[in-house]
C-alpha cells in the first residue's frame, strides 16, 4: 500500500522569496563580512536557506558559522549554529546525531535565556523522534514547545508546531486530531505572514482528504500548496507534493508513476536521503507493483522487478534513519510483491516484520500514551489560566475599592438627569395631547359653525319673513293663504326645533365624557317612534317592513336621530316627486343587522355622493347637517353607513351595525 509524503521540516520562517535567490544574496555579503557576530548570522543564515535546497550543502555553512561563534565565545551564535547543524544533518537520515545539536542547543538557549530559541530546539528534538516513529515521546517535545510559544504569543511558532502536531497525529490515523492543528498551521501562518508553515498546514489539510476519500478537496488543496512553495523555491516541499499528486492519480498508475519520477528527480538533486525522498521511493515501488497485476503477462516480470529494486531501495533508507513507520509500509508492499512473483517464503518473513514493527508503533499503550500527554497540556492550560484570573482577580479587586466612590458619584448624577428627563418627557407628552385637544377642539368649533349658519339660517329667516309680511301687510294675505302660512310657520318652528335638538346630540357626542349606552333594541320600536314622528308629514306613503323580527345593538337615541335624519332627508328629497314612496327594511347579513331607506326621489349623482363623504364639506345639496351627524353619530356607537343613488331613479342609504 502507498503511504502519503507528510513528515515535514521545518523551514525558518524568513523564507519569503524563492531560496536560491537568498542564498546566491547571503553568499555575496559573505565575501565583505568580518570576523563577527554579523559573519556568524549570515553562515548560519545561508545553511538554513539550502535547508529547503540541498541541506548536505548546508552542513558545511552550519560549521563554519559555529566555529567562529565559539571562537568569539558569542553563545547565541553557538546555539544557533548547534540548531543549524542539526536541522541539515537531520535531513540526511541522521536523526541521532541531529539530536544532539538539538539537545547542545537548547541547553545554551536556556543558559542565556533565548525562550524563542528554546521552543526551535524543542520542535525540532520532536522532528527526529517524529521521523523514527516514536511518536509519543515526539508529541511530548511538541507539546512542552507550544505551551512556551503560546505564553510568548508567538504566531509564526504556533504554526511551525501546528504542522508537526498534525503530522503526529495523521501517522497515528487520528484524522480529526491531524485535521484539527492543520488548519491551525493555516490561520496562524497566514496570521504570521510565515509562507513556509502555511503551505504545509495546506498540504496536509490535502492529504487528510485524500486519506477520507475526499480526493477533489485533497487535489485543491496540493496545488495551493505547491503554489506557494514554487513561489519560495522550496524543492523539499515541492518534492513532498508532487508525490502526493501522484497518489491522485491511481488507478492510472503509469501516470503515477510519470510524477513520482518527476519527484524522484527532485529529490536527486536536492536530497536523496530525506524523509520525503524515501517515501516517494517506496510509492514508487507500490505503483510497479500494482501495475504489474493489471498487465499482461509478459511485462509482468519487469514491472515486479521493477517494484522490488525500489522498495529494497526504500529499505535500506529507512533502516539508515530508523525511521519504523517507512519500515512498517515496505514490508507489507515487499510481501505483496514476493507474494506475486511466487517466493511465498520472503513474503511470509515480510509480513511477519510488517506485524512486529505495525504492533509496536500503533499499540494501544502508545494510544493512551499520547491521550494523556494531550490531557497533561491542556491541563497546564488550565492551570496557567486559572493563575492569570487569580492576578486579573486581585486587580479587579484594589481598582473596585478606588472606583466606587466615583461610581456611586456617577449613579446620584445619572439618576437625577433621569428624573429629569421624565418629569421633561412628561410635560411634553400633557403639552402635546393638550395642543391635539386644542386642536380638535378648534376643528369642532369651525364644523359646529358652519353647520350653524346653514341650517338653522333658513328656517329663522323664513319665520321672520312671515312674520314681518303678517305685522305690516295683513291685509294683503286672504284668509285662505293666512292659513297656509300658518301652516308652514309652524312647520318652520317644527324644523328649527328638530334640528336644534339633534344639533345638541351631536354637540354632547363631541365632548369627551359623553358616551352612548349599548343595549338590545327592537327594530319595530323603532319603525314606530318614525312612523309617529312623521305622522304629520307631507302626503309621503312610509312602508316598515321588518318580517323576522328582528333586533338591533347600539344606544336608542343615537339610532333614532339617525333614522329619523335620514327620513327627513328623504322627505326633502321627495317633496317635487309625484307617488313618492320611502322604504325601511331590515335584514341579517351574517353576524351583522341591516337597515336600509330607499326612496324614489331624483337620486345623486356622482359628485354629490362624494361630497357626503368629505369631512371638509360642511354643505352639500341634499341633507345638509343631516348627513354630518348620522356620520358622527353612527361612528360612535360602531356602525357603519353607506350611500347607492342612481340619478332618476332614487337613494338607498346603508345602515349596518
């Protein structure tokens, strides 16, 4: 089986521009610098920079760079130069003697109390166990590194540790774990502006997929790598991608195999030795191996062959940086290949050792282990947490004591601006309603007025008329039309009378305490006040048809001004109408009484049965006042009216309550 290309190394953070250009740079102000600590920076600068580039070349730059810090006695430059050392010679295959530069390192980083240096030492003293399978004891060294760059709010650090804690846990199969700090690489890298750990938070957020069967994601997420790393001119990482996008391309293994040679040749150039070589060696054997079981059978041998020489290849490397996991994988493949070629014997041993190192990296005691060193850091966590709120606590409490007073000070102000404003507040709103009642009040005055002049003018002037033409000229009205004016002074009187009383109905109804009293009344009640009132009226024939006896809610008198109105509004309108008839009935409309009047009189036309409606017309041409207190009136006790008129044909008025 193939395994992904995901031990990765850590590349300092300065790598922004491409690597080679940095190192031809760096090594052109080598030729000008002196004898000192400037020298010493600019060596161990330039065997970082060919850590990404040929890290054997690097080696040479390290020692150089260490010697002349130790001749200087410049402990800085020495731990530096100790780290630089272990970093290229790690990235030969030898993880022990690198991590003894580590371990010379970070004891003169703590001598000289170098935290930042400290942390570097740490991950990569975790790097060479990682690479050796030991995974336990490399997340212990993770683990203590990132609780120190978490303290120093190091960014670039959380994420250079990020890519390592996730490349523990993918080993382990822990994909929630690994996919967890992948994407903490990311946002801190790019928080950081450190290029190098963000292309590898990507490349492994990439190969996670590809390992869940996510293999659209996995292929989105290698080329933003790549592209990131071919922007540094990273050949190590770049190595590491392109055997991964060789792993998306199975089943066409010939294609596969096409891109792990393309890496291999990277690797030739710039490597050979390093983790990342080794496992694109020992995928390029699985690819032959797998090819060969879907060919003919006369290349089969080849490509076995083929297979075998890569994977012994692989063997010998990884047996060279006792790197387990690598060891672990090429048994198992190497099995299936003698199993393929026929020597059952070889595959048998294979398999055998693919058992022995398989049990010894993944067993359940590692599992634990690294459960609990986990807990064992977020316990710390808590820990350091809980010392912080204690210190936070302690200050909250001297500065409560000097801020009460001033607090207090602050709450006797609040609450007398309060006060205020609601005593403020409050005038303005009795301001307002008075200046609204004020307002109404004015609006009633003009209605009340121009009602005024118009309906009780007519009435007054015709009996002053009369009586002026009775006390001047008596003698010139005959007895006959001396009874006639009789007559129509007392119908004069009758209707000033009726308008005055219904003016000072209307004018309670206005006023603010004035309310109707609801109850249940008998429509013939009052078809029969109607039919007693009107005994008297003009030849008019009257019909109340009420045949299911029915009952009506609402006060009595505002009911009986307003049917009574709308008949003398009737009359009027008939009073030139030969055979004129009016019409009450009443009926049930669902939950709702309805009263209708229809006369046969000339009927409104358009423009008139509008101006009924208008607030603002205080006259119109046939009820006058009438139609302004049966509105008011009916909107008071919750009835609704409306008017259908058709010119020479008559008026229906609507009453439904």
């Amino acid at each position: 089986m193939p395994f992904l290309v995901l031990f990765l190394i850590q590349i300092p953070a300065f790598a922004q521009k491409k690597a080679p250009e940095i190192a031809d740079s760096l090594i052109g102000d080598l030729k000008t610098a002196k004898e000192d600590t400037f020298k010493v920076r600019l060596l161990i600068h330039i065997a970082e920079t060919y850590l990404s580039i040929n890290p054997a070349l690097g080696v040479s730059y390290a020692e150089k760079g260490f010697a002349l810090a130790e001749k200087m006695n410049y402990k800085r430059g020495m731990a530096n130069g100790q780290n630089a050392l272990g970093l290229t010679i790690g990235d030969s295959g030898n993880n022990e003697q690198a991590r003894l530069h580590y371990l010379k390192a970070y004891e003169l980083n703590k001598e000289i109390g170098n935290t930042i240096g400290t942390v570097n030492n740490l991950n990569n003293i975790g790097r060479t166990l990682q690479r050796e399978s030991k995974f336990v004891e490399a997340i212990d060294y993770f683990f203590k590194a990132l609780k120190i760059a978490e303290e120093l709010k190091s960014d670039a650090q959380i994420s250079m540790l990020s890519t390592n804690l996730a490349t523990s846990y993918y080993q382990q199969m822990n994909f929630p774990r690994a996919m967890e700090y992948a994407k903490m690489a990311v946002k801190y890298g790019e928080i950081s502006h450190a290029t190098s750990n963000t292309g590898k938070g990507l490349l492994q957020i990439g190969a996670i997929k590809m390992e869940t069967g996510d293999t659209l994601g996995a292929r989105t997420y290698f080329q933003k790598s790549l592209k990131l790393y071919s922007d540094l001119g990273d050949q190590t990482n770049i190595l590491m991608i392109l055997a991964n996008l060789a792993l998306l391309e199975y089943p066409d293994y010939r294609k596969a195999i096409t891109l792990m040679l393309k890496a291999k040749k990277v690797a030739d150039e710039n490597g050979p030795s390093s983790v990342s070589a080794i496992s694109n060696i020992s995928n390029l054997g699985r690819a032959y191996y797998d090819l060969a079981l879907v060919s003919p059978v006369t290349e089969k041998k080849k490509l076995f062959d083929s297979a075998e020489i890569f994977l012994q290849r692989g063997m010998e490397l990884s047996r060279s940086t006792n790197n387990l996991a690598n060891l672990a994988t090429l048994s198992i493949n190497l099995a299936d290949v003698e199993s393929g070629t026929g020597d059952y014997k070889n595959a048998v041993n294979h398999f055998r050792n693919y058992i022995k190192i398989n049990d010894s990296i993944y067993s359940q005691q590692s599992k634990n282990k690294l459960a609990g060193l986990e807990e064992k850091y977020k316990i710390d966590l808590k820990d350091k947490e809980i010392a912080i709120n204690k210190l936070e606590l302690g200050s909250q409490r001297r500065t409560q004591i000097a801020l009460t007073g001033g607090l207090a000070l602050l709450a006797i102000i609040g609450v007398l601006l309060w006060r205020q404003n609601r005593v403020r507040k409050k005038s303005n709103t009795i301001l307002m309603v008075l200046n609204n009642q004020l307002d109404e009040a004015n609006k009633v005055k003009t209605k009340f007025f121009g009602i005024l002049s118009h309906d009780l003018r007519s009435p007054i002037s015709n009996l002053l008329n009369f009586l002026h033409l009775l006390r001047n000229d008596p003698q010139m009205i005959s007895p006959e039309d001396q009874a006639v004016n009789q007559q129509q002074i007392s119908q004069s009187a009758e209707q000033l009378l009726e308008t005055m009383e219904t003016m000072l109905l209307w004018s309670k109804e206005q006023m603010e305490h004035f309310k109707p009293e609801i109850k249940l009344i008998p429509v013939n009640d009052l078809f029969e006040y109607l039919q007693k009132f009107f005994s008297n009226a003009p030849p008019v024939k009257i019909n109340f048809q009420n045949p299911e006896q029915l009952v009506v809610s609402g006060d009595e008198n505002y009911l009986r001004v307003i049917m009574q109105n709308l008949t003398s509004n009737a009359i009027k309108a008939l009073k030139n109408s030969p055979n004129a008839v009016i019409d009450w009935k009443v009926r049930k409309e669902g939950n709702r009484t309805v009263l209708t009047i229809t006369d046969n009189g000339p009927g409104l036309n358009a423009e008139q049965t509008k101006s009924l409606y208008n607030e603002n017309d205080v006259v119109n041409a046939k009820t006058g006042f009438g139609f302004h207190l049966i509105r008011d009136l009916a909107k008071a006790i919750q009835y609704r009216i409306s008017v259908e008129s058709q010119p020479g044909v008559g008026t229906t008025f609507v009453l439904s309550g």
